[in-house]
C-alpha cells in the first residue's frame, strides 16, 4: 500500500522550502517517531494549550508563554506528550533568539520531536504544507483503491476466478490471504507456504472455532507480533468458509478492497453450492442402491464418478451429523478426492453413512475429533450385507457412549432393543395387574415371579432364594398367571414375561 505522500513530522522536516531543523538528534527519540501521521498543525502560546488540542497534531508556539517564570517547561512538554502531541514547533526570531535549553532538555526526556521554524518561516506555510500533504495521501490512497479494485474485478474474470482472486488480493495488500473451507481446511493461500507453522495452527484453531458457532462475523487474533483478521464467507447457519489476511489495521480504502473481495468470494461459494447438492444427492442415491442390495449399479457410479469403491470386506459406520452435515460433507469430500476409492460417503437419514475398507477405519477416529460428531461402526462386512452392517452401525450408535462405537464392543443383545419407549410402555401395561395387585394386597408376586423365571422356573431353587416354602411360591405363581391371564407353563409367555421384567429393570 502506497504511503509515500504521508502527513509525517518527517515530510515536513524534508520540505525544503520550509527550512525546519530538528532540535536535537533524532537517536534521542523513540524508533518511528518522525513517522508518526500529524493530523493537524496547530498554533498556541497557551501555557496550557492541551484542554483545546486533539491528539496526533503538531503544535507551534512563539514561547512567550515561557516569559512567565510561573511557567516550568518540563511540566508543559509532559502535558502535550499525555495529550498525544507528535511534535512541537519553535519559531524562533519572534519572541527570543533560538530555543530556550530547558525545552530542549524536557523535550529530550520526554522523547517528543522539537524543531526550529525561522523568522522567514510563517506558521500558515507549515499548516498549509501539511493540509497538501494529507490531501496528496488521500488522492494517492483513492487512486491506489480505484486501480486495486480494478485489478481485483480483472482477476475475478480468469478460469480460476477465485484463486485470482485472493491472489490479487495478497498482492495488492502486500499481505498472506487464506482461504478456508467449510471443514476449516486451508484451501488456497497467497503467498503458498508464507505461515510459519505455530502461526498457521493458530489460525487454523481460530477459524475451526469460528465456525462451529456458525455465526456471521468476523474475529481477530495475533500470533507472536503478527496481527491476523478473519471474516466468515456465507450466511448465518450456512458458512461457506473463512478468508484470514496477515494484516493489522485497515485503512478503509483497505477495508473496501477486502470487502468487495468477501461478496465476491461468497457469491462464488454460493454458486459452487448448486454443484455440491447434485453431487450430495448422487452420493445419496448411490449410498440407497448400496443398503437395497444393488452393489452393481452403484460401482459402475462410482467408478465412473470417484474411481470405485471401497474393497470388501469393509466397514460400516453412520455418523450423527445433521447439525454441521454441511461442514463434514464439504470434509469428507475433501478427503474422499485424496483417498480415491478408499473412501465412499454418502446420506444416510438424518445423518452420514460412511463406507471404508477394513483396514481404513483411522477416517472414523478423525471426523469424530474434528467436528465433536458420535459415530457407530459395524462388524466387517461384504456388499452383499451393507444393509445389515448399517443397521449394526446404527444401532452402535445408539447404544454407544464413545465417540466412535463399534458394533461388538456395545450392548447389542436382542433384548437392549426393546429398550425404547415403545418397549418400556408395553412392558409397563403387562406387568401392570401384578404390580396393582402387590402395591393394593400388600404381595409380593413381582419379585416371586422374576425370582422364579431366574432359576429356570424351578421352584425349589427359586423359594429357597426367596426364603419361602415351595408351595408358598406355587401359590403365588398361580395367582400371577390367573392375573396375566396367561399359561405360564408355556415357553413363549414366560419368555414374554421375561421380556417385559428385564425392560423395566
């Protein structure tokens, strides 16, 4: 960014037509301080000027305000450095020959830049000369904005309209632009290669958080002494990405140029989405001829498409990602481009059915990391049974507490299905006239009923268990199956009734 024509305490000491001199040496002030922006150059012999001074100005003075013994030089150079003075001027030949040694010293101690102004020297001609040079930086910053603009539109019109883009962007900024995708994956950057790495997982860190609140906004960070700013692409709840720029404050010349870059990038992002859709879609159909046992139809797809499937036998796994899908989508399209036919994925319900080979299950592990998902994974399997292996998969999923869960290593017997709401209410209303009889009767046919059904309805091992004679617990047996209305002698109802006590505990 062009700065050349900049309203400094420099650009004025360099005007030769003004025959300013510093006072003393500028290695007794602070690094940078000649180069400070002057808004405004100011005249006053106040002894006290600062309650009607702004910071970032030069101030000129006579000194006639020092003719007054009453008035300390050290003590006024202190209140025009807290005021954020950035120079003071001395006209000299007016009141007194040159500049009087205290103020020399107090503005030597407090590291503010003192300069001569001759008697031939008018202070109009000072403030005029600033006035011209912030005039020449703001054409100059205007000029430089119509002609980045201009470049940026022109890179916008290439194949790679985007990647132009940004890199345009970079140059015009003279900064490193990144852009993030959906996933938070670090997609183009300009210059390739510029971040150190501690700096680019810092950023990589800032944009993933970004994104999961998924809100429209931007944020900044800094990495050592790097400032960084990050603006979300996209809209609220829809983030398309993330474009970070190594850069501190803006001009807002700069800030303009970065904005029309963001509407540009999101409008292609957006544009990019119809594609995405077809693709989730094609994914989705060839993902349902997979579960409806036509293996055939979707390998001549995905050969077609992505270079094939996965090789049998392979692994299952359905991940719950309908609140981020379109984050975990855009990553595993990602990595399904670099895996090839490692790597299939497609909708399944309200969330992602995810096929790999045996071997390939680390996928799993990492989706769950990044994105705080929970997956079910099942037995290895061939495509001949994808449909059981994503039933197992599910059903992982819903019994498991890990974040990856796999089918064998979680409770799948037959009777941790019935463990619904459906299952616990239907088991409720069957047991229900035992349960009314002991809570009205005072029995205990509950427990005597589980006790027995226990011991393989063996009723001298049951009552012996339960402390009671035998026939005591035939009596209640009886009365439990006069209650249910059922033969307990049979199998199927006590297994039933089984059922129905290990439903609710």
């Amino acid at each position: 960014m062009d700065q050349t024509d900049s309203a400094t305490v420099r650009t004025l000491l360099d005007r030769a037509d003004l025959h300013l001199r510093l006072a003393f040496d500028e290695a007794d002030l602070e690094p940078g301080a000649l180069d400070r922006p002057v808004r405004w150059v100011h005249a006053s012999d106040l002894a006290d000027p600062t309650p009607f001074l702004s910071d970032g100005l030069a101030l000129l003075t006579t000194g006639s305000q020092f003719a007054d013994p009453a008035v300390d030089e050290e003590a006024y150079v202190a209140r025009l450095q807290r005021r954020g003075v950035h120079a003071l001027g001395f006209g000299t030949e007016v009141v007194r020959e040159g500049i009087p040694p205290r103020l020399i010293e107090a503005c030597r101690t407090h590291r503010i830049p003192l300069f001569e102004v001759p008697y031939r020297t008018p202070f109009i001609a000072i403030a005029r000369a600033n006035a011209e040079a912030i005039a020449a930086q703001a054409y100059a910053r205007r000029s430089w904005a119509l002609a980045a603009q201009r470049a940026i539109a022109l890179a916008a019109l290439r194949p790679d309209g985007l990647a132009a883009t940004l890199a345009e962007l970079s140059r015009q900024l003279d900064a490193w632009v990144g852009l993030y995708d959906a996933a938070g994956a670090l997609s183009r950057e300009h210059p390739a290669g510029a971040l150190e790495v501690d700096a680019a997982a810092a950023v990589g860190a800032e944009v993933s958080a970004v994104l999961r609140r998924g809100v429209r906004a931007g944020s900044s960070l800094h990495v050592g002494d790097v400032p960084f700013s990050l603006q979300t692409l996209g809209r609220g709840g829809h983030l398309r990405g993330v474009i970070a720029i190594a850069a501190g404050s803006l001009d807002q010349e700069s800030r303009d140029l970065v904005t029309s870059v963001i509407a540009m990038a999101g409008l292609a992002l957006e544009q990019n989405e119809g594609l995405a859709r077809a693709r989730a879609l094609l994914r989705a159909g060839v993902a349902q001829s997979l579960l409806a046992g036509d293996a055939a139809l979707a390998r001549r797809v995905a050969r077609d498409m992505w270079g094939g499937m996965p090789t049998a036998p392979v692994a299952v796994a359905v991940a719950d990602a309908s609140a981020r899908r379109d984050a975990v989508t855009e990553w595993l399209e990602l990595h399904a481009h670099e895996r090839g036919d490692e790597l299939f994925f497609g909708r399944y319900e309200a969330g992602v059915l995810l096929v790999v080979p045996q071997g390939g299950q680390q996928v799993f592990d990492d989706l769950a990391a990044r994105f705080g998902l929970r997956l079910g994974v099942s037995a290895p399997t061939q495509y001949a049974d994808l449909a059981r292996a994503a039933d197992e998969a599910q059903l992982a999923l819903q019994r498991g507490k890990a974040p990856v869960s796999r089918f064998g290593e979680v409770d799948t017997g037959v009777l941790t299905a019935l463990d619904t709401d459906a299952g616990r209410a239907l088991a409720h209303a069957a047991l229900e006239p035992l349960v009314a009889h002991d809570d009205t009767a005072g029995t205990a046919l509950v427990d005597s009923v589980r006790a027995w059904l226990e011991h393989d309805a063996r009723f001298d091992v049951a009552a012996d268990s339960l402390g009671i004679h035998r026939h005591t617990l035939r009596a209640r047996i009886a009365q439990a199956q006069q209650l249910l209305g059922v033969d307990l002698g049979s199998f199927a109802a006590r297994a039933e009734l089984w059922a129905a006590l290990s439903v609710v505990g």
